[in-house]
C-alpha cells in the first residue's frame, strides 16, 4: 500500500487519484489474500494445478509458420541452439559452459525429459535462455505420419515443457531431424512457436573428436548464424569441451551471440 502511494507521488499524481490508487492496491491485496487462501485450503495436486494455469503466458501471438535461421541479434551473430535434452548429467555442464562466455542459447527440450526435470528447465530460463519443443518421441519420421500425430507430438511437448518451466513461453518449434510439414510448421506458428532450423550442424552426435567437431563448426560458419549442438542423447562431453573452446574463440572473431529471429 506504501509502494502505491509513494509511486502516485513520483509520478505527481492528485490527491484524489492517490485515493483511487490506494483503494485499487487494498482491493488486490484482499484479491490475492483471498487467492492464497485457496491455495492454502486446496490439495497439493489441485494447488499446483492451479499455479500452473495463473502462470500460464496467455494468448501468444501467432508467428511466421516459415524455418526461421536468422539472428535477431544486428552484426556478426550466431545462435546457440542445443537439442534432446534435458539430461541431468549433460544439461548443467553445457549451462556452466554458456555462463562461463555468457553466452545465451535456446533448448530445444523433449517433453518427457523436460516434465521428469523440471528444475533443469527453471534453471535453463533462469539463466536467460530460451525454449524450443523438440516433441514427445523424437520420430525424425514424423513428417510422414497423420496430422493427430503430429498436433499430439507437438501440442503435448509444448504443455509439458511449459508445465515444467513455471509458465515461461516455448517461443520455437524444430522437427526432429528437421522432418517439418506444412501442416506442423502452421500448427506451431499458431501456439506462438517459430519453426526453427539450422545451419550448421556441429556433428558433436556422430562421435568424432572434440577437435572434429570444432573444425566442423569452424568450417561451415558462411553456411549461416544458427548451430546445432546436443545435451541429451548420450554422453555429451565432446559437446562440452568443443563449446568451450568454440565460444570464446567465436568471440575473438568479433562474433556476438543471439536468438534466432521470431
Ligand atoms: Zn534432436
């Protein structure tokens, strides 16, 4: 009630209007005595239930249904993208990696691994980074299998992660193996989530050497700004070693980081 006056004063507000505004703060304030209480009589299950949808970023914008590549960063600029986790080995190694560099990326997340850690997903959009659905099952097939299939794999990752986030926005979609339909793509674009792409693959899945990954992702930067790495899928130490040379060598190149564009 203090904060509201006192920001009435700074922003020079009548007195009368101070009345209105201290009236407005006491009526939410009784709405969100009113809210805990709710929370404080219902189950565990039910508050939570409730949490999530008050958390619940409402009605997203639809977005370009087009495979976006670009930065949203001007300049010479790439975008970290990382896939198949999150894995409770790999996921807080490639998230040390990134703070080291300060360095922001997007997670592409599959929706059981996100909804069995959801502490991995809270500390991913915690430190700054943001959220892709990578599906329920990971079918690179999935392109040639009926719309229900496709809407379910999407729809139900998207809710998953998002649960698992607190509410934070999936804000893009990629197709495992990039297997992306028109259909998918608009249905994606509808939920708010950008069909995301890739131009260069780091290979850090084919079991090369970290040194082989690093010349992989050296030699193809004309190729375009967004890169591909993996936390999840197997052991990932190559990925976190070769990220840890990669980043601060990319940064004496005069590159800076982004988030592919929306
Ligand atoms: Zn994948």
């Amino acid at each position: 009630m203090r904060d509201g006056i006192g920001m009435a004063r700074r922003f020079g507000m009548q007195s009368g209007i101070i009345g209105v505004a201290a009236a407005a703060v006491v009526s939410l304030a009784v709405a969100g005595t009113l809210a805990f209480g709710n929370f404080g009589s219902a189950s565990q299950a039910e508050a939570e239930g409730v949490g999530a949808k008050a958390k619940r970023v409402a009605p997203v914008a639809p977005v370009d249904s087009s495979i976006g590549h670009a930065s949203d960063r001007p300049g010479r600029s790439l975008n970290i993208t990382i896939d198949d986790g999150p894995d409770p080995v790999w996921t807080p190694k490639v998230l040390d990696v990134l703070k080291k560099y300060n360095v922001k990326a997007v997670f592409c997340m599959i929706g059981p691994q996100a909804e069995a850690h959801p502490d991995l997903v809270k500390k991913v959009v915690a430190a700054g980074h943001k959220l892709c659905d990578h599906t329920i099952s990971h079918n690179t097939g999935m392109d040639h299998q009926p719309e229900s299939y496709q809407s379910q794999q999407i729809l139900d990752a998207q809710k998953m992660i998002e649960d698992a986030a607190g509410g934070a926005q999936v804000e893009y979609y990629r197709a495992p193996g990039g297997a992306f339909t028109p259909y998918s793509r608009q249905l994606a674009a509808k939920q708010g989530m950008r069909p995301l792409g890739w131009n260069v693959d780091s290979k850090d899945f084919e079991g090369g050497t970290v040194e082989r990954i690093k010349a992989t992702v050296r030699g193809e930067l004309p190729k375009g700004p967004t890169i591909l790495f993996h936390d999840g899928g197997g052991d990932r130490s190559r990925t976190v070693d070769a990220l840890d040379g990669l980043l601060p060598w990319l940064q004496q190149q005069g590159y800076g980081f982004g988030f592919p564009k929306r």
